[in-house]
C-alpha cells in the first residue's frame, strides 16, 4: 500500500517522494546530467516535477531538487532552485519521469511566500504557505 499526503510535510511511503535539499555548494557543482522540464505543478506544500532524460529506465537515477542557499530580497523573497540528475545509464531511450518534492525547507520565517526560480523552466512558481 502506497500513503499519499496532500500536503507533503511527512514522509510517506511514496518512494518519488524527497525534501529539497539546501546547499549552495551542491546547487552549483552537483550532478547536472541533461534533462528536460517538461511540466511543474504545485499542491500545498508539494512541487511535482515531470521532466525527459535519456537512459535505459531511469531505476539508476539520482534525482535531487536543490536550493541554491540564498533568498533575494524582493517582494515576494525569491529562491532558485534546480533539478539534479546523476544518470549513469549508458541507453538513448527517452525516459519520462515524475517526481514529487516537500517545500517545507525552502520557507522563509516571518512570511508565507517565496517565488521559487526552477531553472530549466521558463514560469516563476509562487509558493504559498
């Protein structure tokens, strides 16, 4: 049996399910694999990410949503964010997959929203909390 939680601030049991990482060092000299965004959604405090890679079935796959550490003041503050994918798969299979990520981290104290920059995606993500 799969749990899912609407607003993602548990673990579930849902194996796609991963808390963005915060770590400027990781943002910027982490896995960066080619990989295409091909849809975003937000529901409460759940970003889910579709994205296109190339391998033999993506089981090998290390996907991580990082933050880059740093907020720009601006109203709403504003957080970049991208996705990491360390993909050791040697195949040119075009993979699809969908994975879904708690917010929680990237809340800002003292406020109850942040505009997230994904980069590899053209529309800003308003995030409210």
């Amino acid at each position: 049996m799969v749990a899912y939680l609407i607003n993602c601030t548990e673990k579930t049991i849902d194996p796609d399910y991963e808390n963005v990482l915060i770590d400027h060092d990781l943002f910027e000299n982490g896995p960066d694999d080619q990989l295409s965004i091909t849809s975003v959604y937000l529901t409460n405090d759940c970003l889910t990410i579709e994205f296109l890679a190339a391998g033999c079935d993506g089981n090998e796959w290390i996907i991580k949503l990082i933050d880059a550490g740093m907020i720009a003041e601006s109203n709403p503050p504003q957080r970049m964010i991208r996705l990491s994918l360390d993909n050791p798969e040697q195949c040119r299979k075009g993979i699809t997959k969908e994975i879904t990520f708690n917010l929680g981290p990237v809340r800002i104290n003292g406020g109850n929203k942040v505009l997230l920059n994904l980069e590899g995606w053209e529309e800003d993500i308003l995030y409210s909390y």
